[in-house]
C-alpha cells in the first residue's frame, strides 16, 4: 500500500516543485493562488506583450518550463485544432501544431471547440477539446499520442459544447465527459494513450472539471468528479470507485481541494466536506451566501473568495461566515479570479479586467485598477514568476510582476 501511494504521489509533487509551472485549470493544486507573488497595482503600466491567436478560444494558458502553451480552435466549422507554445519571457511562438477535429464541433457562440484547458506532467502536454480529441504532445511539439474519442463513443456530445479540463492523476491523464449522450469518465495511461479504466456517468451536461485531492488519512491521490448527480471519488491506477455521495453538484464551477476535504459547489450553497468518503465524513458548513455563480470558489488566508454573479464575497473558511462583499464591474463573470500575496484578479467576459486590494485583518477589498482588453475573456488566468498571462478570445497577453 505504501508503494502504490508513493507512486501515485510522485507525478503530482514534481507539478508542484516545478518552479514556477502553471500546470492545469485553476494552477498547481487547483487553487489559484501564489502568495509568494505580487501582482500589479496598474496592469496597463505593466504590460509585457500582447500575441495574435490564429482561432477562438475558452481554455486558460498553462506554463510549464518557461513556456506558455494555449489551445485554440479555427474555421467555418471551428474544426482545425490548434496547440501553441510561446516563450513566457519574450512572447516568441516557439512551435504550433494543427490537428483536424474528429468528433463534433458544434459549440455556443460564445466560447469555442479550444474550450477545454491543457495539463502538463512537466514532461508532456495533454489538450483535450470540445470535439473529444485529445492530443499528447512533448515540450518540444512533437507528437505523442492523438485520441478521437468519439470514435469509440458517437454520442458523447452536447448542443452547446463540452469544456471540462483534463488532469493528470497518477500514471494517466483522466478525462470527464458528461453529456445528454454517452457519458463517462476515464483514465488513459500518459505514455500511450490507451484506455486503462472507464466508468459510466449520468447523462446530463456537465462542464465542471475532474480534480486530483490527496486523501489526507491514506497519502493516496484520489480523482474527484462531480455531477448533477453525485460527487466521486475513484482510485486513478485502477478506476476503482473509492466513495461515491449523492450530492447534487453545479455543473459549472468546479470543487476546490482542501487539506481535510473539498470545497463543493453545490444546488445548496457552497458546502465545505470533510474526509469526503470515510467514517470520519462530515459537512463543516453549507452556505448559499458564499455560492458561486461560474468560477471555481479559492482559498486565501483562511478565507473563501468566490464571484456570485458580479459580487466577489469572502467567506470564513472555519465558519462559512461572510466577512465582507464588493461590487465589481462587467456584465458576467467565467474566469475563476488568481490571487497574488495580498491582491485579486478577475477579469468579466466583455473583457474588464480589475485588481482588487484584499484586506489584512478586518475590512474590506478595494478596487485599485481596472484594464480593458477590448476582446471578451472567458479563461482563467495563470500566474507564476514570469507574469500573469490571461488569454483573451483572440490574443495571449502577458503582464510584468512587481519586482
């Protein structure tokens, strides 16, 4: 046992030591915060450089080594796939790959086939799309591995397009695709590509993304994947299903893990889980206060922050207590916000970007500045040492941190 929970450990603890790497949707850990990391107070004094996109795109940049990689989507039919990879110094476009979509690219007008974020092990890059292709890529941009998924499941599709990120979680990268069609989740081994386990789900949209949370009690990563449904926990070496609770679970915004437990957006409120799984399981709190309306909720401090609507609220994580509330700007808000030591950043679809002063102690945040970026934005931002990068629908820009 000890073997398999070292073994399991191992993949997840180089994306975290990998200094500086921005590996999958919402950062390392799925929590988008890097308190060791200042960000700008006036982000048009500190913009770094601003790079063309040759298609749409939904999914967030990842950073992996210094590059900067993103997906987007092209065409009438939005059916040529692309992966791109820039230096995250210069903003020089180290390689682009194309693909044709296999599956079906029918999406919302508003987002795009390159919805879904890549994910990184440190060693490859996996980006998965709206039309279930997956492509396994080096860091360099030679191909891999390419699955068409649809191929094996037809009707593993939606009217409006599919968007849950992929993540690496022991020897595979895990999938979830949840649909009115055929609905699964599965696990294929990161060198090959082949399917090592597959589990049916419910037949409903579904567009939160699966995450990796280390079971405190065992040391053993555990895959979690929510639904309208149920939320699961499922051993990624074998596809077993380790606890399985019948909580109806948001579709959009996705879990945040915990030391002890889970951050649940649920159809009650935001619920804070305990040891989800075991004797020990309990519910520390539930709140409708501190419900997210999109983006993923985030800790900081000890402190929920989560966006309803256009209201960025923080709760107390101990409590689930709201401890203050600030209207923002911007019609609707997809991007889950970053955090950087003691400021916030989120940014509205039609492309308002705000900075946000969270307060130390008692008090409430402040706006300091706000960006237009003149394209809307519906991907989260990535943030390490060499900058904040946020990716617009058309273009990849890159902002300088405070020295």
């Amino acid at each position: 046992m000890r073997r398999v929970a070292v073994s399991l450990l191992a993949p997840v603890l180089l994306c975290l030591s990998a200094g500086g790497d921005w590996p999958e949707f919402r950062g390392p850990g799925h929590n988008p915060v890097a308190p060791q990391l200042t960000l700008p107070e006036k982000l048009a004094d500190h913009l770094a450089w601003k790079v063309p996109l040759p298609g749409r795109g939904a999914s967030s940049p990842i950073v992996v080594r210094g590059r900067v990689v993103v997906t987007a989507s092209s065409g009438p039919l939005q059916d040529r796939l692309h992966v791109l990879c820039f230096d995250a110094q210069g903003g020089k476009l180290l390689w682009h790959r194309q693909f044709w979509a296999t599956g079906r690219t029918l999406c919302h007008s508003s987002s795009a086939v390159a919805a879904n974020t890549p994910c990184s092990d440190g060693d490859a890059i996996y980006a998965l799309f709206s039309s279930n292709d997956l492509v396994c890529l080096d860091l360099e941009g030679n191909l891999r591995w390419l699955r068409g998924l649809t191929y094996d499941h037809p009707t593993a599709a939606n009217d409006v397009g599919l968007a849950a990120s992929p993540v690496v979680a022991g020897p595979v990268v895990v999938v979830q695709v949840e649909c009115q069609g055929e609905s699964f989740v599965a696990g294929l081994d990161r060198n090959t590509g082949q399917t090592r386990w597959m589990l049916p789900r419910p037949r409903r949209a579904n567009w939160a993304s699966p995450i990796a949370w280390t079971d405190p009690l065992s040391g053993q990563v555990q895959v979690v994947a929510q639904s309208s449904e149920n939320l699961t926990g499922i051993d990624p070496e074998t596809g077993q299903v380790l606890w399985n609770l019948p909580l109806g679970c948001r579709t959009i915004p996705s879990c945040t893990p915990l030391k002890d437990g889970l951050l649940v957006p649920t159809g009650r409120g935001l619920s804070y889980l305990q040891l989800p799984g075991t004797a020990r399981q309990k519910t520390l709190w539930t709140s409708n206060r501190l419900a997210p309306s999109d983006p993923s909720p985030l800790v900081w401090n000890d402190q929920v922050l989560v966006l309803k609507r256009t209201i960025l609220a923080a709760g107390e994580l101990e409590s689930g207590r709201v401890l203050w509330q600030l209207r923002l700007r911007g019609q609707r808000f997809w991007a889950t916000p970053v955090v950087g030591k003691d400021r916030l950043f989120a940014v509205s679809d039609d492309g308002l970007g705000q900075v946000v002063q969270l307060p130390q102690g008692k008090g409430r945040g402040k706006i300091l500045d706000r960006f237009e970026f003149g394209q809307r934005v519906l991907g989260s931002p990535a943030l390490v040492e060499q900058g904040l990068f946020v990716r617009s629908l058309g273009a990849l820009w890159k902002f300088r941190l405070p020295r």
